[in-house]
C-alpha cells in the first residue's frame, strides 16, 4: 500500500489568506498572525529590552499591518514587508520613548572587529550583549549585521548620515567584543 503525502504550496495558501484578511476574514487573519507572530516577536525583541513591551510593540504592528494589508505588493516576501513594519514600530516606540541617542561622529574605519552573531556563544547571551549596548549602538548593529540593512537605509530610517551609522556600528562591535572576551575570561578562570 502506497501512502501520498499531500504538498501544500504555502504560498498559494499565503496569498488566499492575504486576499480573505483584506476582506476581513479573522480567521484567516488569525491564521497570519499565528504563521508569523514568533518572528516578529523576536525582531521586536532585538531592539526593545523588556519582553512585554516588544508584545505590546509587535502587537501595535500587526494592527498597522492588517489595517494597510490591501498596500502589500505580492512582489516580495510577506514576511519581509511584515518584518520591515516590525523594525518601524519598534524605532518609533524607542524614540516616543526618548531610548534613542546617537553620538554623532562620522568614522570611516572599516576595520574588521570581531562579529558575535558569528561567534559560538549562546544566543540567549548575545541578546543579552546586545541588550547592554548603548541604544543608538544597539539599533543601528541589529538593523546592520542582524536585520542585513545597509548604512544608507540605516540613515534615512534614522535620519543619521552614513558615516554616523558605520561609527555606531564599529562602536558597537567594539564594546561587544570587549564583552565577549570578558565573558570568556570569567568562563575559563581567565583573570
């Protein structure tokens, strides 16, 4: 006896459940929101500390993301326009906060500093890392080596200039490869 397994094309599936939330249908918005929640709780996480508040944030952006569902152009992925909406809402959650500052110094060293996300640390201590950056450094290294924008998007978003966001960057791998080889010193017996 043969056994088929059934293949379903979740794009397809993606799109007719676009198409009934623009109706409406909170089934199949319901349906989006569980598919994609997890992620975008994470992003939201990336840049906002406190667990409840990158809810509360990821929350206010699926609202943003279903009253303007008609405007997605199923040119690219719906998790990335989902994901872009996220980082937005969490930018703009941190500036109505006043959480953003930025010390505004262009420095044009590309100087290769050691990259955590490529390290073989657990990722609940990387996002601790990251979480003890200064704001303005935190942003601008998630939205760079995590999120993969470049430094003329991290600008206009920031409304920075380029070279800001490079400094902030390299600050910012700098203070956490400090962090990490302090780590390792405290894990070996390493004084």
């Amino acid at each position: 006896m043969k056994t088929f397994l059934k293949v379903i094309q979740l794009h397809k599936n993606e799109s007719h459940l676009i198409q009934k939330a623009i109706k409406q249908n909170r089934d199949a918005q319901r349906i989006l929101f569980d598919l994609h929640a997890p992620k975008m709780l994470s992003v939201c996480r990336y840049y906002i500390k406190d667990l409840q508040h990158a809810e509360e944030v990821m929350l206010n952006g699926f609202f943003k993301v279903f009253s303007n569902l008609e405007q997605y152009q199923s040119s690219g992925s719906f998790e990335g326009w989902i994901r872009k909406i996220m980082v937005r809402e969490s930018i703009s959650y941190l500036r109505q906060k006043k959480q953003i500052e930025f010390a505004y110094e262009d420095v044009e060293s590309e100087q290769e500093v050691f990259d955590p996300v490529a390290s073989d640390i657990e990722v609940a201590e990387i996002q601790q890392l990251i979480d003890g950056l200064p704001a303005g450094y935190k942003m601008v290294f998630v939205m760079y080596a995590i999120e993969g924008y470049k430094h003329h998007e991290i600008s206009e978003i920031l409304n920075i200039s380029p070279g800001t966001s490079k400094s902030q960057l390299f600050k910012a791998r700098k203070m956490l490869q400090q962090k990490i080889e302090e780590l390792k010193k405290l894990d070996y017996g390493i004084k």
